[in-house]
C-alpha cells in the first residue's frame, strides 16, 4: 500500500505541510484564548488578541480544506491508476487461469476493492495531523503544567491499548466482506449470462436462493466491520472523555485552589480539546486504513498471479545467416511429438502434422478428441507438455506474443461478439481498417446485405455478446473478423456451425476463394468443407489416426466411420 502513496509524494508532500501548518495555528489559538481571558480579567485591551484569534480560525480552516481537498484528489488518483493497472494485468494473465476464476470476481475486485483504497491518503492525513497536534500541544501544556500532561497521556494510551487487537480484526473481516462480494458479482454474473437459461428452467428462485447466499455472507462480514469499528471508537472516545473529566475535575479543583490561574486552565483545556479531536479522527483512519487494507490484500491475490510469459526480442539481435532460407524451407507450421495435460487429463498424444502455406487443412474428429486444444497451443493460450509447436521452423516459445498472434486470425466456436457497434467489433482485428476493408470482409462473410439494410449500417450497436443479433449472424460478423486481420493463418472452431445451408455454400466458396492468399486451419464438422480442403487431419483419442485428402482417406476406417456416423447425423440434424 505504501508504493501507491510514493507514487504521489510531491502532493503528499504538500497536502502534509498544509495540514502541518494548520496544526501551528491550532496550537497558537488556546495560547491567545488564555491570554484574552486573562487580559478580560484585568480590563486590558482585547480587540487585537481577537482580531488575531479570528484571522487564525479561518486560516486553520482554509488549510486544513485545502489539505484534506488535496488528500482526496490523491485517493481518486489511486482509485483510477489501481483501476487501470488491474486491468491490464488481468487481460494479459493466460487463458487457463482466466478459465479458472469467475468473471464477477474479478469485476467485484476492480470496482469494489478498488473503491476502498479511495480513503487511504486523507487517512494518512489525518493519522499524521493527530499525531503533530498531540505532540504539539503536549509540549505547550507541558510549559503550563506538566501534571495535566501526565494525566492525559495515561488516559489517551489506556484507550489506545485497549482498542489496538481490534484493528486487526477489522482487517480480516473487511477482506472477508471483499471475498464474499465476489462471490455475490460472479453468482449475479453467472445467472443473467444465462438468463434464458434460467427462466425456461423455472430457477429464478433457486438462482436467487444461491446467489442470496454470498449477498447475507457480505452482510455478516460487513456487520463484523461495523461492530468492531463501533467498538474500537467508543473506546477510543472513552478516553478522550475520560481525558476531559480529568482535566475539568482535577484542575477545576487546582483552580479553586488557586494552584492554577483562570487563563491557564482555559488554555489547558483548549490544547486538550483541540489536540483530542484530531486523535480521535487519527484512530478513526486506523480504522480506515485496516479495511482498506483487506480490500488490498483481496486485490493483490489476482495481481500476484504471473502475466503470461512474453520473450522479448534481444536488443540489437539479427537473424543468423541463412535463417530466411530455412523459414522459407520450413514449413508454416509443425507439431512435433506434441502432447498436453489438463491437469491430470491426457488430451493429446504424441500429435505430430504440418500445416503449409496457402493450403486449407480440416481438422476432424468425435467431441472431446482435442481439436479446440490444437488451436489454443497454436494461439499459446497453452504450451505443450511434451513436445514442440514450430512456426516456420521457430519455437513459438522463442517468438514474443505479439508477433505470433499478429499472424494469426481466429474464428471461436461460440464467436464472441463485443458490447459496441458493429465496426467496433470488426476494428478489433485491424484498427486502422477503412470503410472499404470492412465491407469487404462483410461481403466475404456474406452478412453484408444485412448490415447495409441497417438504418445505421456500421454504427449499428449490438447488444452484450451480440444479443441483437441472431446465431448465424454473430458466426458471420466474427467470420468477417478473421478475415480482417491481416494473418498468414486463420484458425476457424466450427465457422459454419450456426449458418443455414445457402449461408454455408456462400461462406465456403468464399472461404475456396482465399486459398491461395492465406492457410486455414478449419476444425470442421460439415462434408462440405472437408471434401474441399487440401489436407485432413482425423483426430481421435488424443492422436492423429490419419491424413491426406477426402479422396486418399476414403479407405482409412476411421476417416469412413466418421463421415458415415458424425457427418451423415450433422446433415440430417
């Protein structure tokens, strides 16, 4: 937490100072009151000791605002610069642990834990402002009467002691009330994503039960909070009353003793007073800083998680002699001996293929086979267990992310389509496509005479995940997407697996129409694009059983299986 407020030391800096001279004029005033008291006693002249009492207030009040103004203009700072850091470490972490943590998690420690940090500075402030004015005024009370001193300062760390386990407490529940709420973001989350779902099924109510659940453990949580912070305050009040009593009834009686003089008891009193509140809000930003720091710790639990692993490219480094010549003679891609492991789970076996340039090659094989996994290892979502992925002859460990992906499109199984327009989603390949380019790829994609009938046409918005828009046209406008971008190789999940039959004869001629400028690596379950393609892949089991063409495969068995069984069942469904 201190490396967010070193970042902003120079305001810090000043808003201190501010608040430090503030302080100064605190601590001058009961020294005027007294002596205006005694002053009035005496009959004395006492128009300038109030006109400098006065002009000390509001300059007290004018620091003291711009300090606090300053403290609080610092915590958005850190709010937003938080917000921001969160962000764009949690998009570059790697896919498998994205796929392990819920979505509504996540969002609940970006705004919510966030938000919590908002207070630290001005708590800082004011744990700094009470300590200055404490030590302040104990020296002053000490030149009056350091009896009374001894007495508060016993008083006030009585209270201190007494209320100090509590802190810690408050900390541990504040980072369970975080937790809780996060489970209650990803619940919520979870229900309205699936919210047809859940409506065709009748469970709302159980929806509503499950999710209630994390909402009453974030309430108890928070309760804890609340009780263990009532509790540390009213014990810190304790003492400041307890302090004041002291003053009045001990020195009250030293007064009628003529042990003390009126104007000395008046400014006794008034350094206390004034010294006691802001400890008061001293212990009060404790408080603040205790909770803010469970909502850290609950944040910091995703920041500690490693970004994936990115090489950079050696400063200065050329390529070897010859290497262009062997890139060239490489082919595009190749697995070698690859195997992978979810977990315990064997996916894949020992796959070893090629893939060449300006070629389209079907990868195909029953439900659960690995096909989905091949393309995760070629976009290094994943890296293989055993094994090498060579593009080009490089290992894509040895190639930085950036450049890997930037040559490559992908066409996902569910094609995500973005809160936005319609170009907004298209622009995510190529931001510096025109208008030109984008209806082409439309027209590729053959969804563009439904967008040109669009009143807004480009600028059309489309629901979250593209709720406006029907299945056929979602697979479309993200097929568009990858034909955007400008990649050697375009991976594609089931391209055609929502479109009807004359979609899917226009998307694939289009699709024919690309050999030749580009590779495709289509995981397929449609005859018609597997009799196309220049090269099958049949995957089964983890391993590749066979490959060639449609025609060189027709006396494989377990290429004749698959289109008698899963091929012949997708054309009837």
């Amino acid at each position: 937490m201190l490396k967010l407020l070193r970042a902003h030391w120079v305001s810090m800096t000043a808003s201190l100072l501010s608040l430090a001279a503030a302080t100064v004029l605190i601590l001058v005033q009961p020294l005027l009151a007294g002596r205006l008291v005694d002053r009035v006693a005496t009959g004395a002249p006492t128009t300038a000791l109030a006109v400098g009492l006065l002009v000390m207030l509001l300059a007290q009040l004018l620091l003291e605002s711009l300090g606090h103004f300053e403290l609080d203009r610092i915590g958005e700072k850190i709010v937003v610069q938080l917000r921001t850091l969160f962000t764009d470490h949690v998009v570059r972490l790697p896919i498998g642990m994205l796929d392990r943590v819920r979505t509504g998690d996540l969002l609940a420690r970006g705004t919510s834990d966030a938000s919590l940090m908002r207070d630290m500075p001005r708590a800082v402030g004011d744990i700094v402002f009470g300590i200055l004015t404490l030590l302040g005024a104990v020296v002053l009370m000490l030149s009056i009467d350091a009896f009374t001193v001894l007495v508060v300062i016993i008083v006030l760390t009585t209270g201190f002691i007494a209320g100090n386990p509590l802190l810690s407490r408050i900390q541990r529940a504040s980072l369970n009330r975080q937790a809780a709420l996060g489970d209650y973001a990803a619940g919520l989350d979870r229900a309205l994503g699936a919210a047809r779902t859940v409506k065709l099924f009748g469970a709302e109510d159980r929806e509503v039960k499950t999710i209630g659940r994390s909402a009453h453990a974030a309430y108890q949580a928070g309760v804890h909070v609340a009780a263990y912070t009532a509790a540390n305050i009213g014990i810190v009040r304790l003492g400041i009353t307890g302090s004041f009593l002291a003053i009045m009834i001990i020195d009250g009686r030293r007064v009628a003793a003529g042990g003390l003089s009126i104007g000395q008891f008046v400014s006794l009193f008034a350094f206390a007073m004034y010294a006691i509140f802001p400890i008061n809000a001293a212990f009060i930003a404790l408080t603040a800083l205790r909770t803010a720091a469970g909502a850290h710790q609950h944040l910091m639990a995703t920041m500690r998680q490693l970004p994936e692993d990115d090489p950079p490219a050696p400063v200065g480094a050329r390529a070897p002699v010859g290497a262009m010549t062997i890139r060239q003679a490489a082919p595009l891609v190749e697995f070698d001996h690859v195997s992978f492991s979810y977990a315990e789970r064997l996916v894949l076996d020992n796959v070893s293929f090629t893939l060449d340039r300006d070629q389209i090659t079907a990868l195909i094989g029953p439900s659960g086979a690995g096909k989905s996994t091949i393309l995760g290892l070629l976009c290094r979502f994943h890296d293989p267990s055993a094994g090498q992925v060579r593009w080009e002859g490089r290992e894509l460990r040895d190639i930085g992310l950036r450049e890997l992906r930037g040559r490559l499109g992908l066409l996902e199984q569910d094609a995500p389509v973005l809160h936005g327009t319609i170009r907004d989603n298209l622009l995510i390949a190529d931001p510096a496509a025109g208008d030109a380019d984008l209806w082409r790829v439309l027209k590729q994609a053959n969804i563009a005479d439904e967008i040109a009938a669009l009143p807004a046409q480009l600028d059309t918005p489309v629901l979250e995940r593209g709720r406006s828009l029907s299945g056929g046209q979602r697979q479309r406008l993200a097929l568009a997407r990858a034909f955007l971008s400008r990649s050697q190789l375009i991976l594609m999940d089931e391209p055609t697996a929502h479109l009807d039959r004359a979609n899917e004869y226009d998307v694939m001629t289009n699709l024919l129409r690309a050999r030749g400028q580009r590779s495709l690596l289509v995981v397929a379950h449609r005859l018609s694009t597997v009799t196309n393609a220049d090269q099958i892949l049949v995957l089964r089991d983890g391993r590749i059983q066979a490959a060639g063409t449609h025609t060189q495969l027709l006396d494989a068995p377990v290429y004749r299986d698959l289109i008698e069984h899963e091929f012949v069942r997708e054309s009837r469904c």
